[in-house]
C-alpha cells in the first residue's frame, strides 16, 4: 500500500548535480517512488530507469532554460525541483584555497558563490517561475552545517599536525548561508502561488575519509557516527510530498544533533 502523505508516483523532479554522491541517491529514490527524475549535472553518464540525465552546467542560464523546456515538452512542469549541484573544496585542493583566510583566493570566492548560489538562484528562476505559472511546486535548497555554523576549524588539526598549513575555506560557508535566506525569500514571494520552498541542512556524509578526521568529527556528533547518503533522502521525499504541505520557508536539518550542543 502507498501511504498517499508520501506518495509522490507520476510527478516530476529535477534533481541537479544528481550525479554525485548525494544527488544520485536521490534521483534513484525518487524514481523508484514512481517520479519521473531529470538530473542537470555538468557530469554525464548512465542512469537507471526512469530517469533522465542533461548536461547542465547550473551556472548557465540558457543551458538551464534549454534542459527544462525538454522535460517540460515531455513530462510536463516539474513537482519538485532540488537544487543539490554544489561545489567545496575537495580534500586535495591546492595549497592557496586551504591556506589562510586573509589569502583565500577571490577567484575560487566566485567559483564557489557562482555555482552554489547562482546556480540555485537561476534554477529557481527557470523552474520554480514556471511551478509558479502552474500554481504548485516543492523547492529544496540544499546547504549544509557550515552553512548554518561555522565549520569547527579544530576537527582538521590531524592535517595541520603532518606540517600542512590546512584552514577550510571560507566560501563554502558563505555561499551555504545564503540558501537559507534565499529559501526564506522565495518561500514568502510564491507562498500564495502554492510553491514551497524549504532548505534541507545536511551534515557530513560517510564518504570513505580518513580515519583521523572521523574519529575528530564523531566525537562531535551526538547520534556519534557520519551521516549515510540514504538518510537524507526521507527528508528530500516528505519535502516533496502533502506530508509537508503546510511546511515553507523552513530548514530541515539532519544533522544527527551537531548543531543541538
Ligand atoms: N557530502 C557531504 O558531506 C555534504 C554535507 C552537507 C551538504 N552537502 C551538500 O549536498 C550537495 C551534494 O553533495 P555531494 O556530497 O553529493 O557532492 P558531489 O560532489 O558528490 O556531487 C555534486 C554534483 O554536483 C555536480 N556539479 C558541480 N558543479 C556543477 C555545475 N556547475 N552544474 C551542474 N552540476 C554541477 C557535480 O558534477 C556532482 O555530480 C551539495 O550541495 C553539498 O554542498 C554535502
């Protein structure tokens, strides 16, 4: 039996950067719900049934406006669109953008706001104007507990401890603290228009790290382990589906407790 509060079966759903880690777990759990999944990543590649994979890059307005006119020829408006493309620094970065604050460089500043922020910005544009248009709609900006606290510099002392000078960067942070206040805003701009707009704040996902930088970052999460990619989907699902449909504006955070001490 469907449980109609959750059941989401013949919608639609973009999930961009439904490639990577997270968003493949999404788009794969969204479509095994019976939505139809169109992932925009600018990573292409097979997908599993029922979902369909454009090359976008979320920075690209027309290469967003092309992508949702396809899915919107074929499948019709989007129920749900999450905004799940992101950019940090990875572990191996270069020197100069793990390095001081007061030498970040400004260009890896605007690689990051471009792709986390303006990216969202303009999929909400493209595809949250036209569920606008059509008088409903589910929104989730994805950010993260350094988006919402600072991150905690300490948890990376085993780097600094191998004689690298390893600060995380500052514009990760930024660019997550602004989908908070962009999920506020488009939730009350299209609340009567019955678009929902909601921020989902994960925390660090199990990813393989290594074992110094787990150890230093379980002893500060409450439920005392990283979170796995399949947890966050519950939340991506009730945010799609009438189960939430009296929630907008909100941050739903799953965090395992990190921000409740
Ligand atoms: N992994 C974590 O620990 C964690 C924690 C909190 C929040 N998040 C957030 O969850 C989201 C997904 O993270 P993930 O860990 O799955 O990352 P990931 O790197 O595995 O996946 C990100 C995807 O976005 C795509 N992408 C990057 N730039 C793009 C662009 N310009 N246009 C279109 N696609 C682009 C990449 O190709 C990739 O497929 C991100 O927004 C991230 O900030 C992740």
């Amino acid at each position: 039996m469907t449980d109609p509060l959750f059941d989401v079966s013949g919608r639609v759903a973009v999930v961009t950067g439904g490639m990577g880690q997270l968003g493949s777990v999404y788009a794969a759990g969204l479509a095994e719900r019976g939505m139809r999944v169109a992932i925009f990543d600018v990573t292409t590649g097979r997908v599993p049934d029922g979902i369909r994979a454009f090359a976008v890059d979320v920075t690209d307005r027309a290469a967003i406006e092309e992508a949702a006119r396809e899915v919107q020829a074929e499948w019709g408006v989007p129920h749900l669109l999450v905004n799940n493309a992101g950019l940090d620094s990875p572990p191996d970065a270069p020197a100069e953008e793990v390095g001081p604050f007061e030498s970040y460089p400004e260009s890896s500043f605007d690689t990051v706001m471009d792709v986390n922020v303006q990216g969202t910005f303009l999929c909400c544009q493209a595809i949250g104007g036209a569920m606008a248009r059509e008088g409903r709609g589910s929104i989730v900006n994805v950010s993260s507990i350094y988006g919402l606290l600072s991150p905690v510099q300490d948890l990376y002392a085993f780097r600094r401890a191998e004689g690298e000078t390893f600060v995380k960067p500052v514009a990760y942070s930024v660019s997550k603290s602004a989908i908070l206040n962009l999920t506020r805003y488009l939730a009350t701009y299209w609340a009567k228009a019955g678009v929902r707009v909601n921020t989902l704040t994960l925390a660090g996902v199990w990813n393989d790290q290594p074992q110094d930088f787990l150890d230093a970052y379980i002893a500060r999460v409450p439920i005392g382990r990283m979170l796995e990619a399949p947890e966050a989907l519950g939340a991506v699902v009730f945010l799609a589906s009438e189960a939430s449909s009296y929630v907008t504006g909100a941050n739903v955070v799953v965090d395992g407790g990190w921000s409740a001490w």
